[in-house]
C-alpha cells in the first residue's frame, strides 16, 4: 500500500511560471544550460546549477550553493516564487507535438521508498546519491519530481478529465522548446481523498524516471531524523515530490550505445568475432533503427549492419534480465567485442537516448567522436514492471522514459 499525499508547494507565480521553470537539462545539456543561466534572470536553474556562473570551475558545494540560496531568496522575495497556504494535489500536462501527457503531482513516503513499496529498476550511483542530499540538505527543497507509474485506474483517469476540461489551467504557457504546459490545483477535499484512496489501493508503485533523486532524497531524510530524533513521521522531510502518470500513458525511448575504441574497430577480424553471436546483414550507408526485439544496429567507418542475435546464442539466454535488449548487448557486444566490463565508469562509452533522432548517432561517428554506434529497439514497460517486480537491476541507461517534467514548476518545500 503507498502512501501519497497533497502539500503546499512553494512555486513560480501565475504570469512568471514558464519563465522561472526549466527543462530538467541533463549533463549532456551543459550548452543549453549554460545558455538559459546567461539569458534568462529568472531561471530556476540559477539555484539548482549555481556552479553554471562559475565557468571551467569544478561543482563545490560550499562554494556554489550559497549563490543558489541567494537566488532563491530573491525569488522569494521579489514573489516570483510563493508559497501554497493550503496542501494540494497538482494535476500537470504538458503536450508535446500531438503526445499529451497528464500526471497528479504529490509527496511520496519514503519508507514506502525503503521498504520496496515503491519498486526500483536501476542502480544508483553512491556519489550522486549523495549530492542530491547534500542539496536537499542545503536548499530544504527540491523541485524536480521524480516520475512514478502506477496501474491504470479508471477513478483517477475520470477526475483528472474532469479537470482538464472542467476548470480554467492555473498555468497556461508554451516553452521555448514549443511543449505547452497546463497545471491546475486540486485542493478540494472530496477530491483529494479520492486520489489518496486510490494511491493507497495499489500495492506497489514503480519509479519511472528518477532513481537518483529518490535515493537522495531517502538519504536526506535519513539525515533529519538522525538531527531529529523525535520525529513524527509527518513532517515533509519523510517525503519526496513526485509526478505520478500511469503505465499506459507513458513513453519509452531507446538508449543507444557508442564506443570509442579506434584499435578494435581496425582490427580485421572485428566484424567476424560479432558474427559468433549475430548475424550481419548489410543495410547501405545509414545507422539501422531497430524494428524488432532481439535485434540490433551497428554503424561505423560509414558501413550500417543489422545485427540479428543467433537462435543458438539465444537458446542459451535465460531469465527476465538476461532476455533484455539492453542486457544481450551489455553482454555480446559490450563485454566480449568491446571488453568493457563497467558501463557506469568506462570512460569509452556513452549513451544516446532514442528521442533525439538515430541521425545523431551518425553524426557523432562520423565526425569522430566516437568510433562505433549500437542502436536498440526500446525496452517495454511490461520489462520494466517485471524486471522491479523480481527486484532485479537493469543495465545503465536502459530507458529513456517521457515526460521529463520541467524543473521549479513545483517545489517540495522542508523549509
């Protein structure tokens, strides 16, 4: 049984709201990042990526964070943030192209988190973990939900169409990326009552996109209780934000893989040790997008092959994880081609998400980035459901899974 429940978030005022929030910029968003800290004053990220203003410097906590803090006092301040007097559910949509999405934004328990009632599929790394904490610590908020997914529920589905087409949207505005955002509070009683019996009726929630942020923010609220130790489990360090959409209305991309390893790749005999598990059909000039599961993309040296895994090779494969796209390339390709036997810290690999176009992953070969491209059919979220349900931990960068809900829309305040 999870717990979810309403509260009152601080967030950006009605005519500021799609100034102030911000693409959740990945670390291979530095150029846009750095682009929204240098142009736009009222950026959330001014808080969250103080150390944007310190150009070439490595991230320091005790140096950048107070310059975080300063924004956002002045946010504050200046009533481009404001505190909710009353606790509420959010109800968010944001449509991208003719792709709507739609999910109720809440706090999650993380002793729900702790005690796998909110199911995981990835690991996290111990470091980021850990400065996610260390910023929750810092700041008291954070405002980037975490994505959870839940089982389709007709209850909930007909509220949140009421709202939708029953109620004039709190914020109404289009982002420079083009994806219009809509947000209405839900702070009716009889309302909020439905969506947390609902909520309580599943048996297990899935994190869908944020594993890192549900880990520090379990970690951040280990910390308060230890300074705490008359706590009462109420109080909202025992919670983390969360947006919650279900299965069915989700999207799950690819993650493409690229190497750069120049001494295999010229090797002769490179293309004959993939075909002990593959079979390599020529496909022109082109990376291939996958079109079928258990089967792959390889480009390099501006050769395209479609990589077929051997009925013997998969007669071999066994169980949930080992069945996994992601886990036959981490295994034929990465490890046995590639010797690369730690996808989190080799430094020759990296990772594409599917959104961005397969003609990326060519540009990036072709201009010498890397040496070798390997696309992927998207993992599915009946995988990823089953994969959490066994307890089990997917490969890094399985899935690439939208939305990605804007950062500083709205903020979990411990303050």
């Amino acid at each position: 049984m999870a717990k979810v429940k309403p509260f009152a978030a601080l967030r950006p005022n009605k005519d500021k709201a799609g100034e102030v929030s911000s693409p959740p910029f990945d670390s291979g968003s530095r150029d846009q990042a750095n682009f929204e800290i240098a142009h736009n004053p009222y950026s959330y990220l001014h808080v969250v990526k103080p150390y944007l203003h310190f150009k070439g410097k490595p991230k320091n906590p005790k140096k950048h964070f107070p310059l975080g803090l300063e924004y956002l006092r002045k946010f504050i301040a200046d009533g481009l943030l404001v505190r909710d007097e009353t606790p509420s559910f959010y109800l968010y949509r944001m449509i991208k192209g003719s792709q709507a999405y739609a999910g109720i934004i809440a706090m999650a328990s993380v002793d729900d988190y702790n005690n796998n009632d909110i199911l995981k599929h990835e690991n996290t790394l111990t470091e980021k973990q850990n400065e996610i904490a260390e910023h929750i610590h810092f700041y008291k908020n954070l405002g980037n939900p975490v994505l959870l997914t839940y089982p389709d529920d007709q209850s909930i589905d007909l509220l949140i169409n009421q709202y939708i087409h029953k109620h004039v949207p709190e914020y109404n505005f289009i982002s420079q990326d083009q994806v219009k955002h809509n947000l209405w509070v839900i702070s009716d009683p009889k309302d909020i009552e439905l969506l947390e019996t609902r909520f309580e009726s599943f048996s297990k929630l899935f994190i869908a996109d944020g594993h890192h942020r549900s880990a520090g923010s379990a970690a951040f609220c280990d910390i308060m209780r230890k300074e705490n130790p008359n706590f009462t489990g109420n109080e909202t360090f025992n919670y983390f934000p969360v947006c919650l959409i279900p299965f069915s209305k989700l999207t799950i991309f690819e993650y493409h893989r690229l190497v750069k390893d120049k001494e295999i790749l010229d090797d002769p005999n490179f293309l004959n040790t993939i075909k002990q598990y593959f079979d390599a059909v020529p496909s022109g000039h082109l990376p291939v997008q996958p079109l079928n599961k258990k089967e792959f993309g390889l480009y390099f040296k501006g050769k395209a092959y479609l990589l077929i895994l051997k009925p013997e090779i998969q007669e071999k494969i066994t169980g949930t994880l080992g069945n996994l796209d992601v886990s036959i390339v981490e295994e034929y390709l990465l490890k046995r081609i590639f010797k690369i036997t730690d996808s989190k810290t080799d430094h020759r690999l990296s990772f594409m998400d599917g959104g961005t176009g397969i003609g990326h992953l060519q540009e990036a070969v072709d201009n010498g980035d890397f040496d070798v491209a390997i696309s992927l059919f998207p993992t599915s979220i009946e995988e990823v459901k089953k994969v959490a349900e066994e307890n089990l931990i997917m490969p890094p960068k399985s899935t690439w899974i939208e939305p990605k809900i804007r950062t500083g829309l709205i903020i979990l305040d411990h303050g």
